[in-house]
C-alpha cells in the first residue's frame, strides 16, 4: 500500500506525521517504507540514525546539439512544451535548466541534430532505521525540476510493504508528481486561517485524483478546529484523526526526536489511522 502524505503548505506537521506514522506501524511489526519525496528540503531522516546508507547518483537525459548537423528547421523549438530549446532563424538555443527530459526533440530532428546527453540532477540516500527502509530524494543546488529525482525515490517502494510517502509541500509539479500512482491521500492542515487557505487549494488538486483521501488534523484545538471541520464538511473530506496542541510532543520534535517513540498513546493514535486507511483503501 502506498499512502502520500501532501498539505497545502510547508510546516503543517506533514514529515511529522509521516515519520511518526511510520516509526508506529514498524513498532508494531509491520513491514514499512519510508520515501521523503521533498528532494529540495528533505529532512525526515533527520529524525533517524540511518544504518548501511548507500547512495545513488541520479542524473536525467538532455539534448545535446550538434551544430554542423542542425538545419535549422525549428521542429525541436515548436514540439518543446516547457521552452527548452528556442529557435531564432537558424539558430537553436538550448535551456538545460527547463528541459523535462521527454525525449521528443532528439527523437523527432529530422538530421540528428540533436543528441541524448546526461545531466547530473541528485541523489537518492536509502538506509534502515528503527525496522524502516528509509529513502529521500536531494536535489543538486541550482536545479529548478525535481520529478525525475522524485521517481527515482518512488521506485524504492516495496509492494510488501506499507509505503508512507512524504510529499513536497503545496501544489507544484512536484507534487503532483508525488502523488501519481497512490493508494490513499492524507491531508495535514493545521486549524488556522493561513491553514484552511492552503488546505482548498490541496483538497482542489486532490479531487482530480482518483483515490481515496482523508485529513488529519495537526496542533487540533477544541476551540480552533472548527475552521477545519466545516471545511471539512463543506468538501466532503473525513478528518481521521487529530494530534492535539500539545507541549510534550514540541519538545520531542525540537529536539529532534520521535514523539510516537516517548509517547505511547500516539503510537495507538496512528496504528487507527491506519486501520482506517486500510479500510477506506479496501472499499
């Protein structure tokens, strides 16, 4: 099972969520995978000691122009989507930095003009830690496309497993990228104003997603949550579970540390979030 974690901006508690999550269902012996898809800012193996790290250099395929071949037809500046390559009369200009990797100029120049080269993008880190396979994506400084990167972490899923999926924060590329190919969706919003804006813009995206999704709430307050839960209501988005605002947890997770791992309660808390993925994913 494959379930991404995503909110609609950055520090809603989302790596919290997914690295407690999955230190709980490891504790309780569940085959799990961790996979940190936020290859600009990565940090949910900071909350780990990873053991046996390997790394593997990811690199993606651009054009190459060969000038004494190139005719200066244009086909390659009309056919690219993301203005990688311009053509100015006879001349053609290549952008490395927007090019998407789709192969089309290269394989549709009529001379060969144009050839495959690799461009170094990342790396993908992968290790073990408190019985979870951990892996995360960092992209090289300067790069403006992580979704090759991204791929490259999602192929460490394991079938067998339950694979929690850290999802870059917002609705980007990226993002999108992140949650291609899931079993469910679970939305972390935190219950403020700023928090509700960035929770429609996610919930928007999601919706043209053809899985099923729920919410949890982060820092929940009886007296906050209320934003969220009309929300929630009004969207027709279950909330599944809620971590209160709690002083206990701000200090484990300053310190770097595993709440789920010093608090026993939360380690139920998401052991019945999962049983209620399970489901939800099972119907």
């Amino acid at each position: 099972m494959k379930i991404a974690i995503a909110s609609g901006k950055g520090g809603t508690g989302k790596t919290t969520v997914a690295t407690n999550m999955a230190f709980s269902l490891a504790n309780a012996g569940l085959k799990t995978t961790l996979l940190d898809c936020d290859t600009e800012e990565p940090n949910a193996h900071l909350f780990f000691n990873l053991e046996g790290a390997i790394t593997r250099e990811i690199g993606m395929p651009i054009p190459k122009l060969i000038p004494g071949k190139c005719n200066g037809c244009g086909i390659c500046g009309d056919i690219c989507r993301f203005s990688a390559i311009v053509n100015i009369g006879k001349m053609t200009i290549i952008h490395p930095g927007m090019c998407h990797a789709c192969r089309a100029c290269w394989e549709l120049c009529p001379t060969g003009a144009l050839q495959p080269s690799e461009k170094p993008l990342g790396k993908v880190i992968s290790g073990e830690s408190e019985g979870i396979s951990i892996s995360y994506g960092q992209l090289d400084i300067g790069e403006m496309s992580g979704n090759r990167l991204i791929q490259a972490v999602k192929e460490k899923a394991d079938t067998s497993a339950v694979n929690i999926i850290d999802a870059p924060p917002g609705t980007s590329c990226p993002v999108v990228e992140t949650l291609g190919q899931i079993d469910f969706l679970l939305l972390v919003a935190e219950p403020t104003p700023f928090g509700l804006a960035n929770l429609r813009s996610i919930v928007d995206l999601a919706k043209n997603i053809d899985v099923p999704m729920g919410l949890l709430i982060n820092r929940s307050t009886t007296e906050e949550d209320k934003l969220i839960e009309d929300y929630a209501v009004e969207s027709g988005t279950r909330i599944l579970a809620r971590i209160p605002l709690d002083r206990k947890i701000a200090e484990l997770y300053s310190s770097g540390q595993l709440f789920a791992k010093h608090l026993s309660e939360y380690r139920k808390l998401f052991l019945d979030l999962y049983d209620d993925i399970a489901r939800a994913v099972r119907s």
